[in-house]
C-alpha cells in the first residue's frame, strides 16, 4: 500500500488474533492451522498432561482434531525419507 503523500511503501501488518476468547459457547480455542475458533473441550482438542513443580497440568494441543494428522504428519514424513539399501534396491 503506498501513501498518497509519500512515495514510500507502508507494511499493513494485520494483529494476530487471540488465542482463546469468550463466547455464549463458553470459551473457545484458536486453532493455528485451520484459523478457526472451537470450543475448549475433548470433543475438538487433544487433551496433553504435563507434570510441573507444582502438579500436573492439564491443556490441549495446539490444533484441532481435524487438523492433527496434516500438521503432524508433515513433521514424521520427514523422517521417514531416507530408505534403506534394501528399499533402494527394489
């Protein structure tokens, strides 16, 4: 976008959106694959245990359900590229 007074390029930086927010629902959860907003819950997140100092702390993955396998898969591909001679051969 340029401004009309200057010749100078302006970055149009959008803000992030929220990572959780509040709706009738209750509170509902961004997902950072699919940028869609779900409710908190075991239906449409992983729950993930963690152990503190203080306890265990309990929270949910990252991205939905839907979008577990495509986001995760794509960091397991990788290992899995290189082949064996055996493979190769074949």
């Amino acid at each position: 976008m340029k401004d009309e007074n200057d010749n100078k390029t302006i970055d149009c930086v959008a803000e992030p959106k929220p990572k959780l927010i509040e709706t009738e629902l209750g509170i509902e959860k961004l997902c950072l694959c699919c940028d869609d907003y779900y409710p908190m819950d075991d239906e449409f997140f992983y729950p993930k245990r963690r152990k503190t100092a203080s306890g265990v702390k309990y929270e949910y993955e990252a991205v939905c359900k839907a979008c577990y396998p495509i986001h995760y898969n794509k960091q397991t591909s990788r290992r899995y590229k290189a082949k064996s001679k055996h493979e190769m051969a074949a």
